[in-house]
C-alpha cells in the first residue's frame, strides 16, 4: 500500500481531518494535503512524527517506500547499530537524480536507525 493511502486511511480510522494531523505536525494543512494527494512525501522525522501520532511502527508506515530491502531480519547487536540483512533487488531507474536522491535517503534512515538504537540502548541501561 502506497504511502498516501496508508496516511489517508490511517488518519480516517482515529477520525481526524487533515487539519488535526497538520496540527499535530506543526505543518499546514495543504502540506499535510500534498502528502496524501503524492504531490509531495514527508521529511523523514515527519514520518516518525507520523508514526507516533499514528501509533504504528515506523518501518510498518515506509515499507513500500523501501521495497528492495528486507527488514524482517533485523536485529540489535552489541555494536550499537541496527543490523540487518537485505534483500536487493535489480531496480533499473532512468534518472540519475533519481539514484541519487534515493540513495541520500537511504544513508538518511541509517542515520535515523542507528540513533534510535544507540537512544534504546541508553534508555534500557538506565533500568
């Protein structure tokens, strides 16, 4: 399910308008807007702030925004990062922006992966 209609019917199950998601957000509604008519696609802390407000697992709100990789495997291990094995497939794009942009995307969820790792590790130490 595409990213705009997962965002529509979520926000349709907890009965809000997209002005009370846009307000949760601290965004407008006609960003909020664009979102779900894939005009345009959320930074990625708005779509871990989606995710929290949602109640829903962040990899369950993106997974088929990253169709080549496979998360079921993942796991935390003692180097404080999030390991996991992927599955790529052969994905023959036309636009080397395109790449790009995907690419800087990806290296950006790593980034985000690895801090929530390294923040539950502290959180469960602290117990």
């Amino acid at each position: 399910m595409s990213l705009d209609t997962k965002l529509r019917k979520l926000r349709e199950q907890k009965g809000w308008s997209q002005m009370d998601v846009a307000h949760q957000l601290d965004i407008s509604q006609s960003a909020y807007n664009k979102w779900e008519a894939e005009q345009a696609k959320p930074t990625l802390p708005n779509l871990q702030k989606l995710a929290e407000i949602f109640e829903v697992d962040f990899l369950d709100l993106i997974h088929a925004q990253v169709p080549n990789i496979d998360m079921s495997n993942a796991k935390f291990e003692n180097s404080q990062s999030l390991i996991f094995e992927s599955t790529i497939n052969t994905i023959n794009y036309s636009s080397p922006e395109l790449i790009t942009k995907i690419l800087d995307n990806q290296e950006q969820m790593t980034k985000l992966m690895e801090n929530q790792s390294k923040l539950i590790e502290i959180l469960l130490k602290k117990d």
